[in-house]
C-alpha cells in the first residue's frame, strides 16, 4: 500500500490532520491499531474547549489554543458537531487563592483569551447558585466551550473518507524504515510506504518516534479518573467549574457536557503503562472529595458509569509539534495533553502548513467538501419531523435504546457511514444506544444484533471494542 | 389522534391484567402498547419455573404464565400496539407513541395505566474501579442472551448480588455449562427468595459469600478476573481480605430501578424510598386518571403478586373512565422501625372493601412482630417467623378499622421485636 502521508493515531488530532490533509489531491491514510477512531485519550478526557488562561504565553500550547478556539467554531459547523459556549468558572476557595486568579487572568491576556473578568462570592452565587459555600471568588472566562470529543473526531474521520481519505483500523505500526527516499512502515496490515508521516500517536508517540531513531521524545502517562453523571444531574451547574490549578494539571472539574449529563474529574496520577486504563478506587475518591468542595451538590447516587483516561504529558511541557530532527519528512504531533482538544483545529492546520513548506505546495483537490452532514439525531427532533423522517425511512420508528431514544435507524446510519461503526461501543459513541441510564443493560443484545445483521457475521464474532472483546461466546446446548 | 378510553403503557404481567381487569369492568376501548416484540414483558426470558403459585395454584414458566394472559388478551377486542415505544404522556393524557410500520401516533385516554416495569442497576452505579472490558454484564442481559439469542455470554462466572436474577442465572450458567465460582453479596442477608438460594446455589454447590463484594476488575478486552473483598458493618472493603479469582463473565444483580422516565416527565411524583409513583389504593397516582401497577410502582419479588396489583388498578382505572371512583378522604400510610416503605402510600377512610399494604423490610428478622398502628391505637399485631428484603410482606386494614379514623390519622405499619 502506497500513500502520500501516512498518519499515525486516529484520536482528535490525527483525525483532524487527516481531513486538513484530504483537501489536497494526494494519497492518505490514518492507520489506527484500534477497531475504531478516538479510542484513547479522545474518548476519556473532560470534553472542554479551554478558553486558553492556563498555558504559559509564548509556548505552543498558548498560541494552538487560542487559534483553536477561535477554528473550532467553523470545525463543528462543518461537520455538523454541536459545540456548546458555556463559559468556564475558576473558583478561588479562600482568599489566598484569589491572587492565584489575577495571574490566570494576566496570562490568559497575554495570551489574548478575550473577556476574562474575576467575580466576588455575591455574583458567583447568581452565576452558579449550586456552587460550594467556601467559594470566595472565580475567574469567568465567557469564551470556554464543551464539545464532545469522539464526536467531533468521527466526524472528521468521515469528512476526510469522504474527501478521499483511507482509514485503516487494526493497523499498528511497529517498524520504519527509510528506504529510497521512503518510509516503510512495518504494520499488522502488511507493508505501508509513505513519503511522510505524522505522529499523532497520543501516549505512544515517544514509542513510534523511536521507531525512526528519534528518542527526543520523552511521554509521562498522565492517568485521570472520571464520572459521568445521569442527566438528571447535567443541569446542577450551567458552566465548567475549575478549582485553581496545580502541577499536575486542571484539577477536578465539574461540568455539564455537550449531551446533558454532568461530568466530574479527572484524577492525576503518573503510571507507566499507556493503555491501563482501569479506574482506581484511590483516584474515584479523590475526584468525588474534591469535587463537593466545588459543587456539594454532586451526588454519585446518580453516576452512570465511571471511566479513565491517559493523557500524553511531555517531559518538556509543552507540544511537540514539527519537523523530527532525524527525518525532516516524519512530523510529529506529540505530547498533545491538556489542552489538546481545544488545539487540535490549530495543530491540524500546523501541521498542513508544515507539509506543504516542505513539499512545495500539494494541489488542491476542485471538489474537497469540508461538510459532514448531519446525522439524524431522532431525540431532538419534533413531532412533525419525526412522522416526516419514519414516513421516509421506517428504521427511524423503531427505538431501540429506550433511555437516550435512539432508533435502529441511526444505528443503521453509524454502521454504513465511512468509516462506520464495526463494534458496539462504535455504535455508542456514533448514536448514543447504550450511554444512558441503563448502560446498555436493554439494548445492548439488540446492537449486537443489528451489527451481525449489517456486517454479516454471526452474533458472537460482534465484539465490545475490537480485538478479543467478545461479547458472547458459542451456542447454547 | 386515536381516541380511547385506557392507555395500557406496558404488556408485560402488568399491563395485560390490569387491561384485562379494565375490560372485565366494561371497558370499551383499550390499548396495550408494548416496546417489545411480543406482549410478555420480562416473563418472556424468564424459562425457569416458580411463577403462577399463588395465583394459579399451579407452577408455571415464564412465558407460561405471560402466554395465559396473552392467550386472554387475544380473546378480547383489546387493541395491540406492539414494537411500539411510548414517547411522551402529555398532562391531558395523551400518550405518544411511535412504531415501524404506522409511525407517530397519539392516543387520547380518559386513563393511563403506567405499567413499564422495571430496569437492572449497572455497573457504573456501584463505582467499582478496574478496567471495562467485555464481560461484565446484568444478569438480566446474559439471561436474554442465553435464553433469547441462545448464545453463552462466558464461561468462568462470578455473580455480584444475590437478588433473585443473580441467583436463577447461577444456576442457568451452570446448566449450560459454565462454571459460576461464587455469588456476591454486599449486605450479611441475601436479597433473594429463599427457595431461589436453595434451588439455584445451594443444589449445585454454589458458594454464597455474605458481606462480600467485587472492588476491581481486571482485564483490558475480555474480564480476565475480578478482586473480590470482605465488607464491614458500614459496607466499605476490609484491607487484607482481597481475594483474586480468574473468571471472564461478572453478572451484576445489585437491584431494580422501577423505570419512571415517562411518569417523571408528566409530572408524577415519585415515593423516594419505591422509585414508583405514590398511589393511593386504587393505584391511581396523584396525578388525575393515571394509574400504575407492576414493577414500575414497586419492585415485586413474585409475578402473582404483580397480576393481584395490576388487577387493583384496571379496577381503578375501570371506575375512573365511568366516574365511579370512590372519591373521599385520603390519609398516609408510613412504615417505621424497618418497614421501608409502604405501597398504597395514601388509603381512603371512607374506603368500602377491606385492603392490603404491602412493604419491605430494612434487615432480616427472625420471630419479629408486624404492628399496624392508627393514632396510638394498635390495629393489628402478628407474628412472623421470618421477614427478609427478599420477600414482600403485607398486612390487612379492614373496613371496621377505617371507621375510627379521621382525615388527621396515619396508618403506622412497624417491626417490633
């Protein structure tokens, strides 16, 4: 297989670098060694769209995240994936803490974050009437966003397969080689040649830079506990409460997520291992401590389920962006930790500025279309669209997942889109069947059954995520 | 619009006996509108025995004891919606529904009987930590997999509470041929029926572990083994109790949710302590002519007891739609002293049949009293061998015990040891 620029990693990043690059008339693919996209740090982080205060002016995650708050705008419109301005709250729990917003103010200035302005309790009650009684103050940043993160990065995913791009799941790279003005990348699909590459790999891509030779790059896995909370709860705070920051990063938030639930963490805690991402029960207690002291009010009666995440925190603080010193033509995008959602439209549109200064200018393609349309999403539609839409097409009027109202034509949609679900928590992350309050207890076997049907597999080969996450093993007696 | 006289949201147990009984009391026009496939409700996965002794006299299957029912429905001009979802209850009953081959549809109802019956709690509600990977499931899903979809979702088996789902699913994992290590249980006493700890553990040889609970799970695709510990009186793990065991399946049995969405959104309140709605004992919630029964009230241990209430309410409903309900004066009912709860919450002095309360209780007793009290006054007092949460229990209030009270008395139902 043959291809122009290879990316390595299909979480937000790669994903978005992916549909930058797929504007142009060359060959691309992102290899992906999951069943699906945004299967690591993507799919577990706190879903913000940063305001951009907290990164040190100067570096690169000061300027990407400025720059990426100001595309991502234009990224959710062109693909369809809804972005929520709800402004963000810093919140000072005594009146040491209060100079400690000043300078998070002065930095976000100096890093041209718009509208920061610091509120006294009196007004910080009438914003947020849940928040904590030790409260003293906040920093109100009005330009801090939610969006979800595995939407937006499937959503990029299936603009760039539309504009030509290849998308290759299961596919883990674990050599290259530079042969005749080539990469040749040694991977669980067979031999990929490549003019260029790009490291989006997340955690691993200190690894995948060694692979070239290239051991500049030094990754701490930094792991972070979450809970998701029932809908019920998402309305308990309209903002994203932050408390003062420290080393180890944001510390625990709480805040409403684009869909309507309430999300409350992360933990932090430095591990060795970039794919355990098991819960703890140290790291859960913590965030749940912390996070009354911010909204008491939070109550994990109504958690629906409870997750982790690793971020990729580079030794040296900042991103890793450019050129690699051994290759000039392998590009990373590397050490994106917090805030990387947020930076991931600027990084994308770096590293498009990066690959063509040094191929001379792609040409572009007459007929790239930077839109994904917008899936059928039955919960938010009217009574006259619903009996419209069934009238169409008769998978919308049967629901299958009772607690979100997804129906099996959605299901259908996520399945055949490109780069369409394979599995049942692809499905999940396309539809929402299965995330709500029941965790798929009801529809889950339904979902298993519509993916056999689809792909044409017996029921049993369906897994939870790819690889050996069978759901059900041989027939009964 | 469709115009009838009784919206059944439901045709599980539930909903069918209720529209029975609503037809039974002449009833014209019903609808049954049911999300599944088939009328049945949970019963349909339900293939062990054990249901209908009650009511029937006779132990039937599952779907036995749904099939009478839905042999009866059939004989009667009762209208079935099924594959069919309600999507909303507006507050002048009108009930939206959606299915694949009529579409949208909405039905006007003088009463609604809300009988959606209950879900399984999941996982993400007991914050176990450890990795998700495949194979931790409810038992209500692995028992639709094995006797639905006829697949085996495991082989090595640890089940997480011991409620009476858990324990039937030991047994049926067994039968099938799997190995089920250990049973779970976080509280020192079983939420199960006793006979189910006899038939299904204890006849195969299938270790009960009280005060014992998963507090991790291991594996990154497939569960590879769960952390299992000792709890102590205040339910937190015990350090140095932890025990590995390898197993790639964990069943969760650790309670039932009533599944009031649809209540919630029209405005019924809910009893805190059931999740169902507050009823009075006609099972008319307090929101005018609409009236529930099932699982979604109350979570049942036994499915005859399920037929006995849903019938209350098709009566209710029945009376309701021809404007013979009882109007009155309505006091509360309130369990103390380990009666949890009480279901009906609120009962009309000026009632004309003798009814019954049904409640659980907090703990295990053994040679306990049940008390009913009125106003200092002690109405009733029995001695029970055994109360466990397992099993509902009820206590009669006859029409001569009405008599003494006024629109000020409250129903005290206790335990007194």
């Amino acid at each position: 297989m043959k291809y122009d620029v290879a990316v390595i990693g299909a979480g937000v990043v790669g994903s978005l670098i992916t549909r930058e690059l797929s504007k142009y008339n060359i060959r691309v693919a992102l290899l992906e060694r999951c069943n699906d996209c945004a299967m690591g740090a993507t799919k577990a982080n706190s879903a913000i769209v940063h305001a951009g205060f907290d990164a040190v002016p100067g570096t690169l995650k000061a300027k990407l995240n400025v720059r990426g708050v100001e595309l991502m705008k234009k990224t959710c419109k062109e693909l369809s994936v809804p972005l929520k301005n709800n402004e963000a709250l810093v919140v000072a729990f005594s009146e040491e803490e209060m100079p400690h917003l000043e300078m998070l103010k002065d930095r976000g200035e100096q890093n041209g974050v718009p509208g920061l302005r610091i509120v006294r309790r009196e007004e910080l009650v009438e914003l947020e009437p849940n928040i904590g009684d030790s409260a003293v103050g906040a920093l109100v940043a009005p330009t801090s966003s939610i969006v979800c993160p595995y939407e937006l990065t499937i959503a990029g995913v299936e603009n760039a397969v539309t504009n030509g791009a290849e998308f290759l799941r299961n596919c883990e790279v674990t050599a290259i080689d530079y042969i005749d003005d080539a990469f040749k990348l040694t991977t669980s699909l067979g031999e990929i040649t490549a003019e260029y590459v790009i490291n989006a790999a997340g955690v691993h891509s200190g690894e995948i830079a060694s692979l070239i030779g290239d051991n500049s790059i030094e990754i701490v896995v930094r792991h972070g506990d979450y809970y998701l909370l029932d809908k019920s709860q998402g309305s308990l705070v309209s903002r994203t409460i932050f408390q003062c920051p420290t080393k180890m990063g944001k510390g625990v938030l709480v805040s409403p997520t684009v869909d309507g639930n309430l999300i409350v963490g992360p933990s932090a805690e430095d591990i060795d291992n970039g794919d355990d991402v098991a819960t703890t029960s140290v790291g859960l207690e913590k965030i749940y401590v912390n996070a009354i002291k911010s909204v008491p009010a939070v109550s994990l009666r109504n958690a629906i389920t409870s997750f982790s995440g690793n971020r990729a925190h580079p030794t040296s603080d900042d991103f890793i962006i450019g050129s690699s010193d051994v290759n000039k033509k392998f590009i990373n995008a590397a050490g994106i930790e917090s805030p990387g959602l947020s930076s991931a439209p600027a990084i994308a549109e770096m590293i498009d500025g990066i690959i063509n200064e040094l191929s001379g200018g792609f040409e572009k393609k007459a007929d790239f279309n930077p839109v994904r349309p917008e899936p059928v999403r039955f919960r938010h539609l009217s009574t006259e669209e619903r009996a419209g839409l069934i009238e169409k097409n008769k998978a919308y009027g049967r629901i299958v997942c009772r607690c979100e109202t997804i129906t099996e034509g959605e299901i259908l949609d996520a399945i055949h889109a490109p780069a369409g679900a394979r599995d049942v928590d692809g499905v999940k992350r396309r539809t929402r069947a299965g995330m709500g309050r029941c965790q798929g207890g009801f529809c889950g076997s339904k979902v298993v059954e519509i993916l056999a049907r689809e792909l044409n597999v017996p029921m049993n080969e369906i897994t939870k995520f790819g690889g050996q996450s069978k759901i059900m093993y041989h027939k009964t007696k | 619009m469709l115009n009838y006289d009784l919206v059944v949201v439901g045709g599980g147990p539930a909903g069918m006996a209720a529209a029975l009984k609503a037809k039974e009391e002449g009833v014209e026009k019903i609808v049954i509108l049911e999300r599944a496939e088939t009328l049945g409700g949970i019963l349909e996965q339900c293939i062990h025995t054990g249901f209908g002794l009650h009511y029937f006299g006779e132990e039937l299957s599952g779907p036995e004891y749904a099939g009478r029912f839905i042999e009866l429905v059939e004989k009667t001009d009762i209208d079935v919606f099924t594959d069919t979802m309600v999507l909303n209850i507006s507050d002048d009953n009108v009930v939206t529904a959606v299915n694949n081959n009529e579409g949208l549809m909405q039905f006007k109802a003088i009463a609604v009987v809300l009988a959606m019956g209950c879900r399984e709690r999941p996982r993400g509600a007991l914050s176990i930590a450890g990795s998700r990977p495949a194979g931790i499931m409810t038992a209500g899903t692995a028992q639709k997999y094995v006797n639905i979809d006829g697949y085996m979702p495991g082989k090595k088996v640890v089940i997480l509470g011991s409620g009476d789902i858990g324990l039937i699913m030991a047994r049926r994992m067994t039968l099938e041929g799997a190995e089920v290590k250990v049973v779970c249980e976080l509280m020192p006493y079983s939420g199960g029926l006793t006979r189910n700890i006899v038939q299904c553990l204890d006849d195969f040889g299938i270790p009960l572990r009280l005060s014992c609970t998963v507090v991790a799970t291991h594996g990154k695709e497939r569960l590879e083994g769960v952390t299992i510990a000792q709890v102590d009186d205040k339910l937190q793990a015990i350090p140095g109790t932890e025990e590995y065991i390898e197993c790639d399946t964990l069943l969760l049995s650790v309670g039932l949710i009533p599944e009031n969405e649809l209540s919630k959104d029209v405005g019924v309140e809910l009893d805190r302590v059931t999740s169902g709605p507050v009823v009075d004992e006609y099972r008319e919630t307090l929101h005018p002519g609409i009236f529930a029964c099932g699982n979604v009230l109350q979570v049942h241990d036994l499915v005859d007891y399920v037929t006995e209430e849903s019938q209350i309410a098709g009566k209710g409903a029945a009376d309701y739609i021809f404007g013979k309900k009882k109007g009155g004066t309505f006091i509360n009912t309130k369990g103390i002293n380990g009666v949890r709860y009480i279901v009906p919450q609120r009962v009309n002095i000026e009632g004309e049949e003798n009814l019954k309360l049904y409640f659980r209780v907090g703990q295990v007793y053994k040679g306990a009293k049940v008390v009913v009290e009125c106003d200092g006054k002690i109405l009733s007092s029995k001695k029970k061998v055994k109360l466990a949460p397992g099993e509902m229990e009820n206590v009669v209030i006859t029409t001569e015990m009405l008599k003494d009270m006024n629109k000020d008395s409250e129903i005290v139902v206790r335990v007194e040891e």
